[in-house]
C-alpha cells in the first residue's frame, strides 16, 4: 500500500496563542473521522502576520483561523472576503479555494448554529449586551438570519452606534442603541438574551453582567458567549427564572464545525468536538 507522509496543514494564527482551546476539538475532530489532517496553533506577532500569511500560502495550507489582535489587520493579505465577513470587518477563518485566500467569519455563524437548536431567530426581537468583534459578528448572523430587530446595549455611545448603524444599513433588521448606565431592565417583548462581552471570562469568573436578572422570563432564550466557564452565573441564573439558555461552548463548537467544513468538505461530528472542550474545562 502507498505511503503518505505529507499531512494536510490548517491551524490558527493569535498572539497569545497558549490558551487557544481549538487545537484540542478540531484535531479530535480529524481523529474521529480518519483525516490525515493536522491543526497548528501558532503565535503571530502582528508584524509578522503577513509573512505568517504568506508562508501558509507557500506551504499548501488548506487553511487557518485568526483570533485576537489578527481578525482585522489579516484583511489586507488575502484575496477575498465572504459576504458577512465584508459586513463585519473581520475574518477569523480563512479557507483555500485554488491559489486564492478567501476570508470567512464563522464566529457568528457558529452562534447562530447553536442557536437555531434552541430558538429559530427569525422574526425574534434581540437584546445583545456589547458592541465589540463577538457582538459585530453575532449580531450580524442574527440579521442575516431574519431577526426583526435587535437593541445593542453599550456603554460606549460611539462603538454602539456604528454597531446600528451597520445593521440598519447593511442588513433588514431594525436595530438600536440603548446607552449602558446602571443595571439594564430586558422588556418584556424580547425574546432573545445575548452577553456578547468578556464579562465572566475565565479568570474573572466573579464578574457580573450588570443586569436586573427579575426582568428574565420564562419564554426568553438567553445566551452567553462566554465559553469558559460554560455555565456563567448569567445562565445559572437565567435558567433558575425557567429560560432556556446557550452557553459560550456550542458557539465555539460550531464555528469549528463550519471552518471544518470550508476547509475539508466533511460535516465532522460535534459531539466529539463538544466533549473535547468540556474534558478540558473540567480536568
């Protein structure tokens, strides 16, 4: 039989890289299903991006992900960008198609995934804490996929507004800024939570979403970003006042899914993925 030494190369550029957990569930993924396929976690130093982006091309490289600080300044070195990726500013998975480098966004995408087993978002109405890369890109996803409107909530007045003014001008949603002073009440009508900051964020874990918590209802999906730890004092509290809720590991597991899927053509299973991350956060 053929021997084959020459394994397929993906991976991700970030800096820091040392607490990137996706090595671990995509390479599990490539075990599950018999793929010659390798995932390489490197770390970029910004001025060396391009040159990280140029090797990758070089050596054959089906394709890769950026994280932080890479997902915008990585734009002027490929050859295209995909619709939403355009739409956002950012690109965290980028695919080989022929010679040509073309940047994705999978984070919302993902999100919207994990979501979609929960709550169809279309014709839903949003409540999205954040206006940063994670909730540019989920809230996006989300007006692509037909919600009616959303409500950024931010404490920041100008990174809000070009958050709505994105949404309101480049997609059919009708969004607006609510200005984060104090605790936020969620009315009534929304039917979708989202925390898309860093509050909670391992090591913070004791840091609160400044929420009023007895304005969540039952009928409310609420979700979290946050994907260690998955269970956030949000979502434990969330789920206590009977809502349904998506933690931080279904997004991070789906948008793995689908960069998989760009790169390879394979639908991988996300249960092993999901379990990857979960052996992780609990050894």
């Amino acid at each position: 039989m053929e021997k084959n030494f020459l394994s397929t190369l993906t991976g991700s550029f970030a800096m820091p890289a040392a607490e990137n957990p996706t090595v671990a569930m995509v390479e599990a993924a490539y075990r599950h299903h018999g793929l010659d396929w390798r995932y390489i976690n490197c770390e970029v130093a910004p001025h060396f991006l391009g040159d990280a982006v140029r090797g990758a091309k070089a050596m054959g490289w089906a394709g890769f992900n950026c994280s932080i600080p890479h997902k915008v300044a990585v734009i002027e070195h490929l050859d295209e960008l995909g619709q939403s990726a355009e739409i956002i500013g950012a690109v965290n998975t980028i695919v080989r198609r022929g010679d040509a480098f073309i940047g994705e966004n999978t984070d919302g995408k993902g999100f919207v995934q994990a979501m979609r087993e929960v709550i169809d978002p279309r014709g839903k109405s949003v409540m999205i804490f954040g206006a940063g890369g994670a909730a540019r890109a989920v809230s996006v996803e989300l007006a692509l996929a037909g919600a009616s409107a959303i409500t950024v909530v931010n404490r920041s007045r100008d990174t809000g507004r070009t958050l709505v003014d994105l949404l309101n001008g480049r997609t059919g949603t009708s969004a607006e800024l609510r200005l984060w002073n104090g605790s936020v009440a969620v009315p009534r009508d929304t039917d979708i939570v989202i925390n898309a900051t860093s509050i909670g964020l391992y090591p913070n874990v004791d840091q609160r979403l400044d929420i009023d918590l007895d304005s969540l209802h039952p009928d409310m999906v609420v979700a979290d970003g946050i994907h260690n730890p998955p269970r956030t004092h949000l979502l434990r509290s969330a789920e206590a006042r009977g809502c349904r809720v998506l933690d931080g590991l279904g997004m991070l597991v789906n948008q793995g899914v689908i960069g998989i899927k760009y790169w390879t053509g394979i639908d991988v299973d996300a249960s092993v993925m999901r379990q990857a991350l979960k052996n992780l956060f609990q050894a």
